[in-house]
C-alpha cells in the first residue's frame, strides 16, 4: 500500500496559491505488475483566505487532473470560510459520501441563519451529502485507512471558533498524520493535559503557524518528522518558528515558499515529498519511529 497526501491544490491553472487551505489524502494499492489503484480519497477543508473562486478555479481543475472521482470523506474543521469556502465547488463537480464538521458548526448554523455556516450546511443537504457532527472519541476505518478524532470533546464549553477545530490522526500502514485546523492556546493545552496521543510523523502547524505559547509544547508531543504550514509570506517575516526549527529534527514545509507540497507514504517505511516549486523529489526521510509505544 502507498499514501499519498497533496497538501494544497496544485497551483498551476490559474494562481499561485501560496495561503489555500486543503488536504487530499489518497491511500493505492499496489501490487506488483499491476497497476496501482486507488483505494480511498479524504479531503480535510477546503477554502482560502484570499481566492474565494479557489474551489472553481483550482481544486475541482485539480482533481480532475488527478483523477479524482468520488470523496469517501470530507473534513472541515471549523466554522471559519478559509477553511470550508471552496467545498460547494467541489461537492457540485465530484461526489462526495460525507461531509464532518464540529457540533458547534452545526450550532452557529442554526442559531445563525443568515451567516456562512447556514448556508454551507443548507447547500450540502440539498446536494444530499450527508453532515456529521463528530467529536473526541470518533473513529472510523476506511479498508486500507482509519481515522481517530482527539479534538473537540463533547462537553467544550464556549471557546473560539479557532478552538473547536477538529483534530483528527489519520492511521495509514505504519504512518500517522496529524491534522489540526485552526486550534490555539486553550486547545492545544487542554490536549496536552489531557495527555492526548498527539504522536505522528506528519504534523500540520495549528494555524498557519501562528505561535502561542503552547504550540512549541504540542509540537514537540507530536515530534513529528515533516512540519507543514499554509501560510502567506507576510506570516514569515517576524517568523518566530524559525528558532525551533533550527534545533529541532523535523522539517517544516511551508507553501508561502514550494506552493502545494506532496508527500508519499511508501509501504517499506520511507517518506518522500516534491513541490510544485521544487519539482524534482527531495531526499528520503524514514519514517523512524516515535519515541515510546507507536501512535495509535
């Protein structure tokens, strides 16, 4: 079996999308002289802080040009359009099984029916893709993948939107994936408190990178061996990350720099990623274990 995870739509139809916000997670079965087949395909947010047409323009181009035809999941973690503003693009164009929000998206959406979330929700249930409400303890297997939910708990009490973010580990083989959304402070250390099983060898940066105190913390839990961050350059000129980095094992990837980055799970245990700005594959990195009993 190989993953592959494309971590951000790739860029080359219409603008460089250097801050989108999209995850594709596609699990092959290889075998050998045959042809590789794809076996499941998740999608954790879709949107963009700066291209509202990101979804027209770029993601549902791009999955075509991938190959993609059918969704077995989408994620969106939060009520913030960033993160789910392209998702009615793409629903239109390529079916999707199920969408997975947080309760208190679903919350905003019905004590709220005139802003974004409502008519997010109205639109899926027309298009009859069905919404779940999904909080710490959900877990689902896909064949050859499964996916473990850490964050939100049931009983979150009013936060920031950031905060109710889903974090989910997606299990793959022997690999784990670490997707945070947008959580921040309250967050992070109530999951570090918690002592949540937060190991994983590919870590996206809770929000765009944005560094709070406990973000070191929960990065360090994770100890990931890839970092990857969307963001806009202008995230990088005070870049207060680039400290840890500089003793820290892991490698952070950043889109402000490679545009949409893919890495590849291979079933002998390694990692390789390329980008749309580095096109060439960049130097293996094992996928060593983490220290202690493996993510589960």
């Amino acid at each position: 079996m190989q993953v592959r995870l494309l971590w951000c739509p790739p860029p080359f139809l219409s603008k460089v999308v250097v801050n989108g916000y999209c995850y594709l997670l596609r699990t092959y079965d290889i075998r050998r002289d045959e042809p590789a087949t794809v076996q499941r395909t998740i999608m954790f947010d879709c949107g963009s802080q700066s291209y509202w047409d990101l979804g027209e323009s770029v993601i549902v181009p791009a999955l075509k040009y991938l190959g993609v035809t059918r969704i077995d999941a989408l994620f969106l973690s939060h009520a913030d359009i960033d993160h789910y503003g392209g998702s009615l693009d793409v629903i239109a164009k390529v079916p999707v099984d199920r969408v997975y929000v947080p309760p208190q998206m679903l919350a905003e959406a019905q004590s709220h029916p005139d802003r974004a979330p409502a008519f997010l929700i109205a639109q899926l249930k027309a298009h009859g893709v069905p919404v779940t409400a999904v909080v710490r303890g959900w877990s689902r297997q896909w064949a050859n993948c499964g996916a473990t939910m850490i964050w939100p708990p049931p009983d979150l009490p009013g936060v920031r939107a950031n905060d109710t973010s889903l974090v989910m580990k997606v299990r793959a083989g022997e690999h784990r994936i670490l997707f945070t959304g947008d959580v921040q402070g309250y967050a992070m250390s109530a999951m570090l408190d918690a002592d949540a099983d937060v190991r994983a060898h590919v870590c996206e940066l809770p929000h765009h990178g944005s560094f709070v105190n406990a973000a070191p913390l929960f990065l360090r839990r994770a100890a990931p061996r890839f970092v990857l961050q969307s963001s806009a350059r202008d995230r990088l000129y005070h870049d207060r990350w680039a400290d840890h980095f500089r003793n820290d094992a892991a490698q952070r990837l950043i889109t402000a720099n490679l545009g949409m980055v893919e890495l590849r799970f291979h079933a002998d245990g390694t990692i390789t990623w390329s980008s749309f700005r580095n096109t060439a594959p960049c130097p293996v990195n094992r996928a060593a274990p983490v220290s202690g009993t493996p993510p589960q």
